[in-house]
C-alpha cells in the first residue's frame, strides 16, 4: 500500500534567477486568471493549448497553467488566482543531492536549470526511494520553496515491542516500553505554554490598538512555531520506538477530552489550546512511513490505576504513591498503563 505526501523544500536562487523566477510566477498566474476569466465569459472553458498562450514562458509552464485553471474552474467556477506559482509534472524536472532543476527562461530560450536547494538527507532519500508528484514553486515570506509531491510505499516494521505515549500539557509525551519499562520525556511543557502567552499577551496589546492584520499575522507565525514543536516531537516519538524495537505505538484516543474534561483556570485555557489532535496525526504518518502501527487506547484511569498490583490511586501532584509500594512519575505510570493496554 502507498501513500501520498508533499514534501518542502527550501531554495536559494541566484539574483538573476529569483528575478526570473518572480517574473514566470506572476506571468504564470495572470494567464491562468485570463483563461478562467474566459471560461466565466462563454460559460464553458475554452479548448486551447500552449500556442494559444502568447506569454513569454517556458511550453511547459503553459500546459500546467491550462491544466490548473481547468481544474480549478471545474471545481469553484469563477475564482481569482492570488498567490504566484509555479507548476511542473514529474517528467519535467528532477532532483540530486544539492539542487532541483527545471525549465525557466535563460538568453530567450527555455533552459533546464539547476535552481540550488537546501535537501536534509532524510528528504533526498525519500525522494530517491519514492515516485515523484507535481513541483510547485512559491514564495513564502523571504524564501523560494519547492513542494514536491511524493508517492511512498508502506515498509513493514518486524519489532515486536509496544511503546505507550502518554500525552499532557505539563509534559507534552512521555513514552514507555512495555517489555522492560525503558522510559523517555518528550518535549517541554513549560516552554510551550510561555510560548502561548507571550502571543496571547501580544494579542491582547494589538487588539487595544485595532490592528486586525498584524493579529492574523500572530497567529499565523504561532500556529507555525507550534506545528514545527509537534514535527520534531513526533520525530522523536517514532524515532524512540524504532530504535527500542516496537512495531506498535499505543496512543491515547483523546477525542471529546475539551468537553469531558474537568480542569478549571488556567489549565482548563491550556488544554483548549494543546494542540493534542496534531501531534498525535503527526505521530500516525510518520509511524506508518517506518511501518509503525499506531493504536488509539482508551485513557480511563491510565494514570490512577498501579502497574503492580491494578489498585486505583487519585493523585494530586506529579508523584505517584501506591499502597503496595509502587512509586513513579505519575506520566510514567499513564505511558505504562496504555502500553500494556490491549
């Protein structure tokens, strides 16, 4: 089984080409909104080709820019094109270690050029293994990106070991091997919720003085950071269990948690903002790139019941107590309890 992922990557063009690549990307939308603004017109979308196009861009660019206002018209009709792109289909552009290539305009002519790119190895080689999508070029704040679209096949992971992750707000994950209790904390808790609100303090000052955009613009950039913190956590969640030999990932199911959870103040606004359903997301798709299972446990008294003897014990701090002598983390107690959970 395979599936499908888009994978970004940064570039770095040279003067002449960031000028270049500008130029092709707003050319490239224009057409495309003229095409569509056409198709608005006669009420069906016109029958054309690239050399009904007279625009001064490469024959390949403008067999893409048909085929996406094609299908953008079918789908929404009339619409406005905003944002500059550029597209390619997989036969028109390649990719080695340090530089992807694909036509642009160089002396007149449409020249396959190597554009240098920042590509981890992890990503080159995925890209290598993979069969490769559509390339699209766009600008995000100061940077060139390329978003490659990737078709992966599943891998079949033969460890035989389960790794429990209990999720929190404190202490974002904590994993636990059920078979000898090796234990890992994730992340830092503490960090993400100074992260919080210091954007909902900045939040709170823009609002006073009316700037809308400058908000969005906040929350845009946190929504950023947060994503990045669940990317790398994720990829230490996954990583950890492959190298303890577990080919399953218990997680918790915490759907409905914001409604059946009891916590008031502070904790209550930090639960409402825990970005739980991501991290979790990212935890599935990157557990089932290394052939990983992951299965959702139901989190009911994980983190009262004792791993020895089953007694339930409610907890007011970080440590847990247990009449028979059991103590641990109270996070540790929950990550070896979903583990062991069948």
């Amino acid at each position: 089984m395979s599936q499908m992922k888009t994978v970004q990557i940064k570039l770095k063009p040279t003067k002449t080409q960031d000028m270049e690549l500008k130029r092709l990307s707003l050319e490239y939308i224009r057409q495309a909104n003229a095409l569509v603004k056409q198709a608005v017109s006669e009420e069906k979308f016109p029958r054309v080709s690239s050399k009904h196009i007279e625009s001064d861009i490469p024959s390949v660019l403008k067999n893409e820019l048909i085929r996406y206002a094609k299908s953008k018209h079918k789908q929404f009709g009339k619409c406005i094109f905003k944002k500059p792109m550029l597209s390619y289909n997989n036969q028109n552009f390649s990719v080695d270690a340090t530089a992807i290539r694909f036509p642009i305009m160089a002396d007149g002519k449409a020249k396959k050029t190597a554009i240098k790119a920042v590509i981890p190895e992890e990503i080159f080689a995925l890209l290598s293994e993979s069969k490769l999508g559509t390339l699209r070029i766009t600008k995000k704040g100061f940077h060139w990106m390329a978003q490659i679209c990737v078709r992966a096949e599943d891998k079949e992971f033969v460890g035989d070991g389960i790794l429990g992750v209990d999720l929190g707000i404190l202490c974002p994950a904590v994993g636990v091997v059920a078979a000898d209790g090796k234990t890992q904390f994730f992340g830092n808790g503490r960090q993400n919720k100074h992260l919080r609100r210091k954007y909902k303090e900045l939040r709170r000052q823009l609002g006073k003085q009316k700037k809308v955009n400058a908000i969005r613009a906040i929350n845009n950039k946190e929504s950023r950071i947060m994503r990045d913190i669940n990317h790398k956590l994720s990829r230490q969640i996954v990583t950890f269990a492959a190298e303890n030999n577990c080919g399953t990932i218990h997680l918790e199911n915490l759907s409905g948690i914001r409604r059946t959870s009891r916590l008031r103040g502070k904790n209550k606004a930090s639960l409402h903002n825990w970005t739980f359903f991501e991290l979790a997301s990212f935890i599935e798709y990157k557990a089932r790139e290394l052939g990983i299972k992951v299965i959702y446990i139901k989190p009911e008294y994980t983190s009262q019941s004792c791993p020895s003897c089953g007694e339930r014990n409610k907890v007011k701090d970080r440590n847990y107590q247990c009449g028979c002598g059991y103590h641990a983390h109270r996070d540790r107690v929950g990550a070896l309890n979903i583990a062991k959970t069948i």
